[in-house]
C-alpha cells in the first residue's frame, strides 16, 4: 500500500543535545517546599524546564514546556508502551532546530492532558524519538497551543511555575517590557535587546523566546551574515552537534558578547553563539535569534500570552 507523507510544520526551535547529561536526572520528583505560592505547579529546571503532566486523565508523564514549540510532542518510546495497542499514526516531516527536515508521525485521535488545575485539549500529537535528542528523562513535551491566552510566572530559582489570573496585578519591582508576536497566531513571543561585542559593535534585535534551549542567545544564520559575524567575532569557536535537535546536526559558533541590555537590565560578559545552519528554524529572517534559560533564569520571568509582553525581575540567583 502507498505511504501517505504529511509534512508537518511544527515549531520545535532550540531542544538542544547540550541537555542529555542532565536529563536523566528529572525522573525523580519534585520535593515539595515550604513557602511557594499555593496555586504554584511544581517544575524541575535542569536546563530545560521539567514538569509533571497528566494526560488523557490518567497517564503521567514527564514533560518539558517549551515556548519554541507549538503543538503536543511525544517520545516515540513513551507512546509504544502507553498507547501503541490503539493509537494510529500517520507519517509525517517536521522542520526545526536542525539543518533539515525529520520523519515522524502524528496521532489525530485527540488528547487532553493536565498540568496543574489547567486543561487543554488538542486534536494532533506528533510522536519522534525525542529522548534521542534531551535524553531518557522525558517522555514529552508541552508548548504554546497550552500557554495561548494564558499569563504563566516561571521561578527558575525557587522551581515553579504559577498561571495568573489577568485581574491580578504584578508586583511594581517587575519591570515590563513590550514585545512583537511572531505572527499572526499570537502564541510565540519575540523579545527585543540589544547585544555589544568587544570591539564596540551594538546591535538590537528581536529575539524569540525560547525555553527549549538551555544555552543564552543564539543568533540566526542570516543575523550573523548580516553583522557580518566572521569579520567581527574572528576568535568564535565552531562546534558541530550530530544531533542539534528537530531536523537533523547543527553548525554552531560559540562568542563571547561584552553585554547583554534587556528591559533596562544590563548583563556583562556572556557566551552566546551563532547559528551555521542556511536551513530550518534557526536560519529564519522572522526574528534575529534565540533567547534561551541559561539568560531567563538570572530573573523571576512572567510570559504575557494575552498582551504579548514580558516582566522581568532578578532574582537571588543572578550572576
């Protein structure tokens, strides 16, 4: 019988291979703490953000929450053992992180699932083998068909994160910064900064948020031509990843930025890199580059999916 090839587009921007040493450690669960808010869903951040899902009301699963992923994401492991005896999948190709496109599959039977109180439901789920790519502690992924509408807090210091109701006003000591949609579906957030290299060069941009990708900022291929980044950052360091997430190996150049100014808030001396790849997300001419946790955990952070704004705050963990 002919196989029938859907090629799906799903955004799965910066789920980086750099996680793997650590991801085997998030099988464990979160301890609770004293003093957290009571309406707080408990997270583990090692890198990327770990949370506790329930799905179809009664399968748990460990699950990273990723705001460079649109739609539900299983580990084709996870899915065989918990669903393979009535699920039905078809064949897909997803785009992301990598070079190219990846073979996977997607299940169109329907799914809900529960982080916290909050429930969402979505038609598709797409399945690949995604402890490959972050390791054996994950057996999915959740991203912004979630968070559309929605205000979520994330505590990288204290492990947290809390969904606010909209009346609710945030504390003065946050500082909000406006930000762009990436388009018209109002779910990814792009944030604007600028960086400075040590020879004095300033440049502003718009940078997705990302919290699939542990590293700082990563810098679309077409930004580093445009900054013309060989002639500016001659000492960056190439590295080459087999597995540099959705779609296949990643060319990647390693810098190091003089400072960082977001929302007023000036951060010095931070490794950032720029992307090689000429295909796939990370050579996107939507938005200048990747804005990931290991920049997002010097701050207690409030993604705004209704007005498209971010509120930061540092927190007692900022370098």
């Amino acid at each position: 019988m002919k196989k029938i090839f859907i090629y799906l587009v799903v955004a799965v921007f910066a789920v980086m291979i750099s996680a793997c040493s650590n991801a085997t450690q998030n099988k464990q669960q979160t301890e609770e703490k004293p003093g957290l808010p009571a309406d707080a869903i408990l997270i583990k951040y090692q890198r990327h953000l770990y949370c506790d899902v329930m799905l179809r009301d009664s399968i748990p699963a460990r699950m990273i929450f990723d705001t460079g992923c649109t739609n539900l994401l299983l580990d084709s492991t996870f899915y065989a053992d918990k669903f393979g005896d009535s699920g039905n999948l078809r064949r897909a190709m997803l785009s992301g992180a990598g070079g190219g496109m990846e073979l996977a599959n997607i299940d169109a039977s329907g799914w809900w699932y529960n982080v916290g109180s909050e429930t969402n439901t979505e038609d598709v789920a797409t399945v690949l083998n995604l402890r490959k790519i972050v390791g054996d502690g994950v057996d999915g992924m959740f991203g912004m068909i979630f968070m559309q509408g929605k205000r979520v807090e994330l505590n990288y210091a204290d492990n947290y994160m809390r969904f606010l109701p909209i009346e609710e006003k945030i504390d003065d000591d946050f500082i909000r910064i406006q930000c762009n949609w990436l388009d018209n579906t109002k779910m990814r957030i792009l944030l604007p900064l600028s960086i400075a290299l040590s020879d004095g060069y300033v440049f502003e941009g718009n940078y997705l948020v990302d919290t699939g990708m542990p590293g700082t900022l990563m810098l679309n291929n077409t930004t580093a031509n445009t900054l013309k980044a060989q002639q500016h950052l001659s000492d960056a360091r190439k590295e080459i990843n087999a597995i540099g997430g959705v779609g296949g190996s990643s060319e990647e150049y390693l810098f190091n930025v003089s400072q960082i100014t977001i929302g007023g808030y000036t951060i010095k001396d931070v490794q950032a890199s720029w992307s090689g790849n000429k295909q796939g997300a990370l050579a996107d001419m939507g938005y200048d580059g990747l804005v990931g946790n290991e920049l997002l955990d010097r701050f207690d952070v409030i993604c705004d999916f209704v007005d498209c704004a971010i509120y930061l705050r540092p927190n007692n963990t900022s370098k």
